[in-house]
C-alpha cells in the first residue's frame, strides 16, 4: 500500500507542476495580416489577409516563413509582405503608422516583453516536473510486481513495458499532433498545397497542450486510486507474494540464528511439504524440503 500511495502522491505533484504551465508563456504577438490588419486598416479579425494592397505588386510566396520585425512593433511574414523595395529592408510600403524614412524591419519576429523570463522559468519548473513524475515509475512496477503470482511475473513485465509502448508512443502523437494542428495561424503553400504550419497561437496551443496532459494525468490518478481502493479492500486477495514469510521487523525479533535458519520453528503443513529425491553416486537420498512452488 505503501507503493500505491507514493505513486498516487507523486502523480498529484507532477499534476500541480502542469497546471504552473499555463501560466508560464509568450503572447503571439501582433502579425500583419495574421492577428492585426495592416497599419491603419480596420479590417475584421475574421477576415484577416497576409495579402494587402501595400504589397499585392510584390508577387510574395508563402512557401517560406522568413518573419520580419517592423518599426512599428509589428511582426511581418517576411521583408516581401512588409513591401520593402530595398534589399536592404527599408522602405517598406506597410508601416504606414511610421515616417517613411524611418520605415524600416529587421529580420526576426518582435521581442515579446517578459518572453525571456518566462522561458527560464519554464526549464526550471519543466526539470522538477520531470525528475518528480519519474518517481512514480519505481512505485507502479513495485505494485506490478507485488500482484501476480510469481510464476507470472517475467510474464507480466513483458505485457507492461507492451502496453507503455503501444499506449505511451501511437495514440498520444495523434491527439498532441491534431491539438497542435488546430491552433495554427497561417500554413505555408507549396505548390498550391498546404505545407507546414508557418505560425502558431502561443496561447491556444499552451493551454490545449498543457490540458491535454494534465487530462491524461488525472485519468492517470483515477487508476492509481481505484488500485489503491482494491488493495485496501481485499489485501490478501491481491497481494500474491506475501504469504508464509517473515517482515523485516518480524525476522530480527525472532529467535533465528545461523544454526536455525532454514528449519522449521512452527509445524508447517504436510500439504506445503513435498518431497525431493535425488541420486548422490550410487546413494539414494530422501529429505523433506519445504515447497517453492
């Protein structure tokens, strides 16, 4: 019960440090054409496109995702779609909330404020989380262990480590895969097809990733409760190995010495005896030995 109960505990913890994760992130930031209109423009969020007559003369692609920071603070998909008409990356035709001369980008997205911070703070929790949530890997093989015969237990292990893999490394790169998909904001194309996702919303995808996991985690803690209830309940029905032996408390109480151990101190049933037989050279031998099987 102990071994449940560490596991139950852990598993509390390592849920509490996911919950921290939803509060620890960036902001996307604003994108032209992608999260605010162009300069000015008071176009619908709904109807936001990356294309604006600022830059319709350019012919941009979306095959790549080269993102540019303006100097009016707003991210561009690229120098194209800011309209720069200089190599180097002035006189960008979008920035039309700045002076023409100072109408300039610089390659990279736009620093987020407090971004930095909480990414350090994020690898620092991301470590305690991992080193607390593999503290429960000890407790569940122990649990695994003490319920099944002990002819079964090879057999048993082999099916665990089955089902972790089967379980642990198809279903859950579909479910993060998809969630991760929804929260796209603009694909690239290549070739009038759709490509790969170019930029996301932090925001909607921390909160889907993180819920996700803290979901699998509290159907995680359901099972370790209701194993929990089980042992509790019916100790001697589940506990397999546990029968006719000694605790370590129990063992330095007795009288057992190196003369002793080995021998019966309390008659044991015949039942539980069974009898060897065995050729030493041409010697027959007989002895009773207690049963391991």
């Amino acid at each position: 019960l102990g071994a449940i109960r560490m596991a139950m505990l852990v598993n509390l913890v390592s849920t509490a440090c996911y919950v921290s994760f939803l509060f620890l992130g960036c902001d996307t930031g604003p994108v032209a054409g992608v999260t605010v209109p162009y300069g000015n423009n008071s176009t619908p969020t709904s109807s936001l496109d990356p294309y604006s007559p600022c830059n319709n003369n350019c012919e941009c692609q979306t095959d790549s995702f080269t993102p540019v920071c303006g100097a009016d603070g707003v991210t561009y998909l690229s120098a194209c779609f800011a309209g720069c008409s200089s190599t180097n990356l002035s006189g960008c035709s979008c920035l039309t909330s700045v002076p023409a001369e100072n109408a300039t980008v610089v390659p990279g997205k736009c620093p987020s404020p407090g971004c930095e911070e909480a990414f350090l703070t994020f690898l620092c929790v991301m470590c305690v989380c991992s080193m607390i949530g593999a503290m429960a890997q000890t407790p569940s093989v122990i649990i695994l262990i003490r319920t099944v015969s002990p002819e079964l237990k090879s057999y048993a292990l082999g099916v665990l480590f089955l089902l972790l893999r089967l379980l642990g490394f198809i279903p859950p790169p579909l479910i993060f895969g998809a969630g991760i998909d929804s929260t796209c904001l603009f694909w690239s194309t290549l070739c009038s097809e759709q490509g790969a996702c170019a930029l996301y919303d932090n925001v909607v995808y921390r909160y889907l990733y993180v819920s996700i996991a803290i979901a699998l985690k509290s159907f995680a803690f359901i099972l370790y409760t209701t194993t929990w209830q089980c042992l509790r309940k019916n100790y001697k029905r589940y506990i397999k190995n546990h029968e006719g032996g000694l605790s370590t408390s129990e063992f330095f109480a007795s009288t057992l010495t190196l003369d002793n151990l080995g021998r019966d101190s309390v008659p044991q049933n015949q039942s539980h005896r069974t009898k060897f037989i065995y050729n030493l050279e041409d010697h027959e031998w007989c002895e009773n030995m207690e049963s391991v099987l």
